[in-house]
C-alpha cells in the first residue's frame, strides 16, 4: 500500500523518512524519527508499535539489523509487515514478510533503505534506490533527494491503487534534550490527487523561508541575508508574507524606500497586509510605530 525511504544524510548526519501511499494520512503511521537516533518506517498493515519501540531500540544503542529483527520476532503478523531502519551510524536494515502484497519489496544501501508493497511493479523501489544515489553522487541536498526517491517511484507507476497522500520528515543528527528541537522538516500532505508533486511544492516554500531565517544552514554558511531574501523570492514568489516581513525588517532598520519597495509587492497582492502593518504600528510590535507606518503606506498604492 506504501513506499518509502529512510536515510542518513552522510554529510550532516541528519535523518529523513519520505513516503506516499494511497491512505488517508500516510504521515502520521510510517515515518518515525528521533534526532541523533534514528529512524523507522512501519507499513504493509502497518504495526504502529514498531516506530515508538524500534525509536527506544535505537536510543539503547542497538544496530539497524538488531531492531528489525527484535521488532519481527516479537510480531505475530510479521509476514504480513514491512519495516526499514537506519540507525545513528548510518546501519540500514529492513522486512518484507512473505505475506506482503506484491509488488513489494526492499533494498538496503549503505545509508538508507527503500521499500514498498502493493505497487504497480517491482520496478518502483530499486528506482528509487538509484535515484537517491545519483542525487547523492551528484552532491544534491538532502531533502531533495528524498523528494526525488518518491518522484522515482511515481515514475515506475507506485501505489497499484493510486495516490492520497505523502509525507516527509527530517531532524537532526545530533540528541536534542527535547525531540522538537531536533525537527528540521515535518510537511504532510493528507489527501490530495497528487500528492508527491503537491509535497514538493510546499517544501518548497518551507524551503524558502528557511533560507531567510538568521540562524538556518545558509546563514550559518555565510550567505548574506540580501542573497538568501532573493533566493527565496525567487523559490516561492507568491509567498508574498516573505516580501512583507523582508519590508518591515528594511524599514525598522532605516532602509525606508527599500522597505517601501517590498511592502508594495505584499499590498497588491493582499490588502490585508496592509491592515496587518497598522496592527503592528498599534501595538508597537516589531520596531513599527503609527509615523513609520504611515510613511510606509503613503503612495503605496
């Protein structure tokens, strides 16, 4: 009913699970993920217990291979489950039981492993195997190859039924003293026709507007803010909150006419931001006062 992936990302040693299945909600029932851990996908009559369980295996410090195997001995449906995990140092194990509706099956590879059941062929999960690899070769970010291992399968016709609904998940790879804090990406899609294009579009944008985040990867890496606001216009143009935050942000520091500039592009394209500056001016928010919204609103269509 489902494929997926689950990899350790080699260069920043963080965890994805990326999958789709024509089920209502594949999110919150396959992936499970732990900063600095690991990572499990549970599908094929999926046996929810094996994410929480397989998650504290992996806390305990055993192998990718060890938990597969604890979580199939102790199921009395194994044959009927499919289970892939990764563990902290990149150990890739998985099942598919004999009892799994074909198409299915699996692959392990160093870092990651893909599996899938009740496909349209057995073609779907080594196509996404090789996908994610030349993404790997070809030095491609992490969440993109993920994305590029559904769309592989997509290709090789996946779910035999059709498509509902896709999901990806990324954190960190190092332990946070809270699991949120270690939550880099959780983009569900729930119901849609289309759902691998449709989570594409919006990690997109989640994308985007990581880049104009002060503390994200591309700030830290030294790209100046001016660089990462363009980019990510560029990325996600009908994202018109990013032009109005980015025009607050120039005017509060001085840069009026820039500021201007980019609230204009918010104003045309909602007159709520409009009223949502004069909220802000009212409640002294964010630097703005009632003067300087004024001066921005003046002439601005």
């Amino acid at each position: 009913m489902t494929y997926s992936i689950v990899a350790r990302d080699p260069e920043t040693g963080r965890f994805g699970i990326a999958v789709q299945s024509h089920y209502l909600g594949v999110g919150p029932v396959v992936p499970w993920l732990e900063a600095g851990v690991g990572g499990v996908a549970t599908q094929a009559r999926a046996n929810t217990s094996f994410g929480p369980i397989g998650l504290e295996l992996l806390r305990a410090g055993r192998s990718a291979a060890e938990v597969v195997a604890a979580l199939v001995a102790s199921d009395e449906m194994a044959e009927h489950r499919q289970v892939g995990v990764v563990d902290a140092h990149g150990g890739a194990a998985a099942h598919t039981g004999n009892q799994t509706i074909p198409a299915a099956g699996h692959l392990v590879r160093d870092g990651f492993t893909v599996q899938g059941n009740l496909l349209e062929r057995d073609t779907c999960w080594p196509a996404m195997a090789d996908a994610y690899e030349a993404g790997l070769r070809d030095g491609v970010p992490f969440v993109e190859r993920l994305l590029r291992a559904l769309e592989a399968a997509e290709r090789e016709g996946g779910d035999v039924r059709g498509r509902q609904s896709a999901a990806i998940q990324v954190v960190d790879g190092s332990a946070q003293p809270a699991a949120w804090r270690g939550r880099i990406m959780d983009m569900r899609i729930e119901d849609h026709p289309d759902p691998v294009p449709e989570l594409r579009r919006i990690v997109t944008i989640q994308l985007a507007y990581d880049l104009t985040d002060d503390e994200g990867d591309a700030a830290k890496a030294g790209m100046a803010a001016e660089e990462r606001y363009a980019r990510a216009r560029e990325m996600a143009p009908d994202a018109h909150e990013l032009a109005f935050w980015r025009g607050v942000e120039l005017a509060v520091a001085g840069e009026v006419e820039a500021g201007r500039r980019e609230l204009v592009i918010a104003f045309a394209a909602d007159d709520r931001w409009r009223r949502t500056l004069q909220h802000l001016a009212e409640s002294g928010r964010e630097g703005m006062t009632s003067e300087l919204a004024a001066r921005l609103t003046e002439g601005a269509g």
